[in-house]
C-alpha cells in the first residue's frame, strides 16, 4: 500500500501551481449570495412611490365611477351643470377666463347636454391611466398630469361632496405637514392637551367600523397613552428625516405604521392611505429591494449595475430632457413656496382657517382635519310612510338603510377601507348642522319618495322596495352611542344605543316640493 500512497503524493505535488481562479458570478458576493444595493439611491423607491400613488388613484376613480352620476350628474343630488351654469353667470361680462379659473376643469370644454357621459369619461379614463401605473410601476409627467387633471377637473366641480378631501390631498412635504396637523390639534380642541380626545374620537368619527368598537372600550389610561403617542408621532418624528438616512428610514416607517393604526380603526376613506405614500420616499433601494426579485438581469439587477457605474465614477451624459427637467422640478419648488405663503400666514394667525384652498388648483391647502373633536355621535334617519296622514298616530315609519353610517343599531359596522361611500360621510356632517345648510338631504327625500333608482343605489335598504313609493319622508334626530361589551344591549346584539333627539325636518311629500325644487332649477322626481 506504501507505493500507491507515495505516487498520489508526487502527483498532488507535481499539480502545485496556482490554479485559475473561478470569475465570480455576476450580481454575487463571494459567499455566493446576491449582492445586496447600496444605500442612497431611489430608482426602486420610484416604481414603489408611482404604485402607491396609483393606487389610490385608482380607488378615487372608481369611486367617481359609481357615485358621480347620483351625487354630481345630470340628475344628481347637486348637478354639476347647475353648478357651472351658475359660476358662469357669476361672472358674465368679466370675460371666461375667469369662471375657468375659479373652476378649472376639462368639463368647460365638453358638451353639458350628456354630464353623465362626461363624468363616467373622465374616470374611466382616470381608471386607465392608473391601472397602467400600477401595472408597470412606470409613468412619466405626462401621465402623471393627465391623473392630476382629470381628478382636480372632478374635484373643483364636486361642491360639498368633494370638500373634505382637502384635508391630505396635497401632502408635498410630508414632514412639515405632520408638524403643522399635530399644532393644529394643539391650537384647536382642548381634550388634545388633556389628552382625552381618544375618549371620544372612535366612536364620533364620521364612519366607525368594527375595530373602532373594540378600540372604544380601551381603560382611560390606553387613551391618554394613544394620544400622547399621536402628539409624538405628528410632533417630534418629522424631524427625524433631517437627522440621516437610520433616523429619516425610522421616521418613514413609524408615519406608516401610524396610518396603518388608524385604517384599522376607521374608515377614514383613501384619506391615510394617500397620506402613507410621502412617507415611502424616506426608504432608498437599499431598504425597499427586498420587495424586487433578485434574478439576472431584473430590476434589482439593473439597479445594482448603476450603482457600480456610478461607485467607477462613471457619469450619464446630460441631455437636454434632463435639464429642462431639472428647470420644472426649480420652478415647482418656487411655485409651491409662494403658494404656500398664506398657508403659512393663516397657520400662524389667531383666527387661523381649517380646511381651506388657498388657489383654485387647489395645489396647497390647510389642514384640519379632527382638530376639533365631537364628544357626542348624533344621525340623521331618513324614514317614510305609506300612510295617507302623516300625523296620524297609527302611522309606520319605516328606516332607510345607508350603505355604511350608523342606523340599525343591531347593523354591525361596515369594513370599506380604502373605498369611500360620500353620502354616508355628508350624512355625518349634516347630523351635526341643519337641514338648512344641507339642501341637498331635501333633495334626497325628494328622490326617496319617486323611488327614484339612481339615488336608491346610493343605499343599502328601500323599505319601499318593489312597493309603491312612500307618501311622506321625514328626517329624524338620534343620539347614538356604543354598546358596552358585555352590556345588556351587546348581549342583545347591538352594536349601537340610540335615542331620538326630535325631527330633523318635517314630513314631506312630493306636493310640498315643487316649488322649493323649481326655485332650484332641480328637476322634479318622477315616479318609478
């Protein structure tokens, strides 16, 4: 055995050279896994920002989709053509120039006679557009104004159904926003320096669901500690984003998961998920690639191959797109700061505005949004009778059901995020006014007691459905609270306790609205 040994040593000994070294595969480190991205970069967080934008994009559409005809139509609730007629009016002999800027839209330039068919037009096409975006996760400017204008031409004609999106539509500048909403707070309703907001807010918000429930029936000091978490969140953590990319990462993921908190406890609309997509730009490619796959010649790829191109030094030639971009991105930047002037003005003034565009292009806005926070939950009921007397003691009222608001009070509440029912939030607002400042809920009760199909599919239960429409609709005035979990009224499955306030208006009947229609221009409701 000795011989064979000594031989495979000699050829072990006579192979001894340097071996050619194995070149390391492509996209790898020498340990064989893929290479990770370097920091500062935002080539992912690009596609990631343009998605997320999308997105909502996408929801706002569709809800213009299947709500615009009934709401803002040719025979809506508040037709959008009365609306620009009257602006039109308004400023006759000043010239067109000045009604399409004080409601710019593309709607000027169609034909008013079909605003159904230009309604549902614009968000198809806004459905489109951002159904690409998300798709591809690529855009340009061009498609990215095409969004913009087609939902600022929807959004200027809306009236009060489209009011409150002010609130975080514009979110340029995520950290000063979140500093401004939290002084707002500060400056506004008492029970934020208290530190008892959170008493009241889950079930006074405008459109509960079933977690705000739960989250209701937290002990005094898990309120207290939620509401100094939110004074933290809105007033300390934006600044992290000036402190380097560890803290800047950390302030983007503590917005998040502050967004995500509150969508759980509400159906606050699109509202904080728009506000959830300022806060991606905090992440660079190095802390989003993990939601790219790593294959050869992918995204991850391509991005980590600019990197090495730009860590050689090599720099991409500058064209002339690329300054005239850099030229619009300066001259935006100018223009939001001078447009921002009197935001800032009234953010510092004692008789400080909330919710209010500053601009017609509604580029810049203040904020307001629960400044204020109602202690108490009152609804509106919207109730109908069949009887010939509508003061007759014998009479049935009957509830109509909403899609989402509170109302039944063994209904549990609904679960619609990020989707957005606006009537439902309308009817939240007008609980707390009158119906004098809401014309449009006399105009539904009109539309209620046609049995008129396209207002009905704003609900969710006709009473009178596949009936002959009611004689009379009335509006009711109830105080609503939740149930206590383990109460008698939760054992009985209720969601809600409920007492009437008194009415809300008188009962009507078609008779007594033809005049009050007629001096309104709105059509009056013909019976289905």
């Amino acid at each position: 055995m000795a011989a064979p040994e000594e031989t495979l040593r000699r050829r072990k000994a006579g192979n001894s050279g340097p071996e050619p070294e194995t070149p390391p595969e492509s996209g790898r480190d020498p340990t064989g896994c893929p290479a990770r991205l370097r920091t500062g970069t935002f080539w992912l967080t690009r596609i990631v920002l343009l998605r997320a934008l999308a997105f909502i994009y996408f929801v706002a559409f569709l809800v213009a989709l299947h709500q615009n005809k009934q709401l803002i139509g040719d025979r809506g609730l508040l037709p959008c053509r009365a609306y620009l007629e009257s602006v039109r009016r308004y400023f006759r002999g000043r010239g067109g120039w000045e009604a399409v800027s004080y409601a710019p839209t593309v709607l000027w330039l169609l034909d008013w006679s079909h605003m159904n068919a230009n309604l549902d037009a614009l968000a198809l096409l806004g459905l489109g557009v951002s159904s690409f975006v998300l798709v591809t996760g690529c855009a340009n400017v061009v498609l990215m104004a095409t969004l913009w204008v087609l939902y600022t031409s929807l959004v200027n004609v809306g009236q009060i159904w489209y009011s409150f999106g002010k609130w975080k539509s514009e979110s340029d500048a995520v950290g000063v926003w979140h500093v401004c909403g939290g002084l707002i707070k500060i400056r506004g309703d008492r029970c934020w320096r208290d530190l008892t907001c959170m008493d009241f807010h889950y079930e006074t918000q405008p459109v509960p669901n079933p977690m705000a429930y739960l989250l209701h029936q937290s002990p005094w000091w898990a309120h207290r500690f939620e509401t100094l978490s939110n004074h933290f969140l809105e007033l300390v953590v934006p600044f992290f984003i000036f402190l380097g990319r560890r803290l800047c990462i950390l302030h983007g993921a503590l917005q998040i998961l502050f967004q995500v908190v509150l969508v759980i406890s509400g159906n606050l609309s699109f509202l904080n998920w728009l506000t959830m997509v300022p806060s991606v730009a905090c992440f660079d490619d190095a802390t989003l690639g993990f939601l790219f796959p790593s294959g050869p010649g992918g995204l991850k790829d391509r991005v980590r191959k600019m990197q090495e191109e730009a860590a050689r030094g090599a720099r991409p030639t500058l064209r002339y797109g690329c300054v005239v971009r850099q030229a619009v991105h300066v001259a935006l930047g100018i223009l939001v700061a001078w447009l921002s002037v009197p935001v800032v003005l009234n953010l510092l003034s004692p008789t400080q505005v909330m919710n209010t565009s500053f601009n017609s292009l509604r580029i810049v806005n203040t904020y307001g949004a629960f400044g204020s926070i109602t202690k108490e939950r009152t609804e509106v009921i919207l109730q109908g009778t069949a009887s010939p007397n509508a003061s007759a003691p014998d009479a049935v009222w009957e509830d109509y059901g909403f899609k989402c608001k509170p109302g039944d009070p063994g209904r549990r509440p609904c679960l619609i995020s990020p989707y957005h029912y606006r009537l439902d939030w309308l009817m939240w607002f007008a609980a707390f006014q009158t119906y004098e400042h809401n014309e449009w809920i006399i105009h539904l009760a009109g539309k209620l007691l046609a049995n008129d199909r396209e207002a009905l599919s704003l609900l969710a239960f006709n009473p009178f459905k596949d009936r002959a429409p009611p004689r009379w609709v009335r509006g009711e005035h109830y105080r609503y609270k939740f149930s206590r979990l383990g109460g008698r009224h939760a054992a009985a499955g209720r969601w809600w306790v409920r007492k009437r306030i008194g009415p809300y208006f008188p009962p009507l009947s078609l008779r007594d609205l033809e005049g009050y229609f007629r001096s309104r221009d709105w059509p009056l409701p013909e019976l289905e």
